[in-house]
C-alpha cells in the first residue's frame, strides 16, 4: 500500500487518468458480470418450466396465462403474443402469405428477446480489448514520467530505478485483472447466450406451426 501511495503521489494527471479509468473499468466489469449471472441463470431456469408448462395448456390464450406467472424474464411472452396476432387485412402486410406475416412477428420478437438478453455483452468484450492496452499504455507512461524524475536529480542507480519503475509495472498488472475476468466471463456468458438462444428458436418454430394451423 505504501509503494501504491507512493505512486498515486508521484503520478502526473495522465497516469492518475488511467488509473482511474482500469478502476471504473473494473468496477462496471463486476457489476455486469453479477447481473448477467444472476440473468441468464434465471432465465435458463424460467425457459424450460415455461416451454413445458405452455405446450401443456388447453390452447394459446392459457399458455400465454401460464407464461405471465412462469416467465418473469419476458422471454417466451413476446413470442406468444406475435404467434397470437390475427392475419392483417387491408395493408400493405396483407400482401404477404400468413407464414410471411407469422415469420416476420416472429422473427421480430425473437430478435428483441435476444438482444435484452446479449446487454452487456459489448461492453465485456470492450474491456477484455482494451484494458491491457491501456494498463500498458499507463505503464509506459510511469515509466517515462519516473525517468524524468530521475534525470532531474542527477543521481542514477539502480535503488533509484528499480522504484519508481517496479510501481509503473503496477498499471500493466493491473490492465491484466481487469481483462482476465471480462474476457473469461464474455466466454461463459457467449455458451450460456447460446444455449437459450437454441430454445428460443426452438420455441418460436414451433410458434409458427401452431399460428399457421391456427390461421387455416
């Protein structure tokens, strides 16, 4: 704690930057990890007693009651709902067949499913690019800042160099623990993502037969 003191004190504007920024960095990697964790076990929870219990309902308006109870993600429910709207007459959508109309709300509601369920994901890949760019970056930076600071003295050994660099190599250090967690966490998250987006699809063909029976 004394050499990060040290450090922080002897840092220019730039270098106490960019230690602020691997902290933000760092925080708002933890804080998306709990959440996505918390979300997509829940919803990998919810989508297989939700799908069971809607196909065993005695028609769609009771499947879409079930959901509103078993799906407190809202992922099943949109899809529902698409699969539930009747066939346009008098538009332009009309012009298409009822699979065309029954695809594309479909398709658009799957697509909105999926994307509140990828949030957050961007931002973890961000992280695990950038920050040990710029752990290196603040490195580098230490390091010339403490060799000015050297220079200016007049004096060099190897007490003298060995400090201030050896804190410098902290933002390297640093820019790794920030991108190690991110990077493993966008993995994890990518194969959970997957396997819900199976059942989605799943789900969503199995939609379109329905509304298409339905329709005739």
């Amino acid at each position: 704690m004394d050499g990060l003191q040290e450090f922080w004190s002897q840092s220019d504007a730039i270098g106490r930057s960019v230690a602020l920024l691997l902290l933000a960095m760092s925080v708002g990697t933890w804080v998306v990890i709990l959440w996505k964790a918390w979300l997509l076990r829940r919803a990998q929870r919810s989508l297989a007693q939700a799908t069971l219990a809607f196909w065993q309902a005695p028609d769609l308006a009771g499947g879409q009651e079930r959901l509103r109870s078993l799906d407190p993600e809202q992922l099943l429910a949109p899809l529902a709902a698409a699969a539930a709207q009747p066939v346009t007459r008098g538009t332009l959508e009309e012009a298409g067949s009822a699979q065309a109309q029954h695809t594309r709300r479909l398709r658009d509601a799957l697509h909105g499913v999926l994307g509140r369920l990828q949030r957050g994901q961007v931002f973890l890949a961000s992280v695990g690019a950038t920050a040990p760019f710029i752990g290196l970056f603040g490195t580098v930076w230490g390091i010339y800042h403490a060799l000015l600071g050297i220079s200016d003295a007049g004096a060099l050994s190897i007490d003298k160099v060995a400090g201030p660099v050896g804190e410098s190599l902290i933002m390297t250090a640093s820019g790794l623990a920030v991108a190690i967690p991110a990077v493993l966490a966008y993995n994890l998250f990518s194969k959970w993502l997957g396997q819900c987006e199976a059942e989605l699809e799943g789900f969503a063909r199995d939609l379109l037969d329905l509304a298409l029976r339905r329709a005739d």
